[in-house]
C-alpha cells in the first residue's frame, strides 16, 4: 500500500476547548511538547520490543507470535506509564 512509507503528524493541540471536553486545563506549550516526546518514547520502545521475526500468524497451531521475540516494556515517565509485552 505505501511501499514502506508512513508519515505520523503528532500535534500538541492549540485549542483550550479541546482539553475543556476532557474537563482539563490547557498546559503551557513546552508541557504539551514535553508530553508528545515522552509519547513518542513509549511508542519507539513498543514497537522495538518486537524482533522482525516475531510474528509467524499460523493459523493451524493458532501462534500469532513468538512470546520469546518480544521483550517487555516498563516505561514510568512523567506523563504515561506502561508496561507491556
């Protein structure tokens, strides 16, 4: 479909009412960039936790993946924590 390529726009919002829906207030900028860098700390370290060869999809044994290809991930940062495998 995209021959390997993508594209991810992360926008901080600009809009007060867009945190008002959510019953928050609108941090400053640097708090909203801050937070999207984490984010996208987290979402690197999810998606390296998986080896290339992980998934093998066999619908006859019903293995979507190797548990032993993906490594966990303990994340604990300022604005999100998870932790994963």
């Amino acid at each position: 479909l995209s021959g390997g390529r993508i594209a991810w726009n992360i926008v901080g919002s600009y809009s007060p009412s867009e945190f008002a829906a959510y019953g928050q207030k609108m941090p400053d900028r640097s708090i909203r960039y801050e937070r999207i860098a984490e984010y996208v700390d987290l979402c690197c370290q999810l998606w390296d936790s998986w080896q290339p060869d992980a998934v093998v999809a066999d619908r006859a044994t019903g293995i979507y993946a190797h548990p032993e290809k993906i490594r966990e991930v303990n994340f604990d940062g300022k604005h999100f924590r998870c932790r994963a495998r």
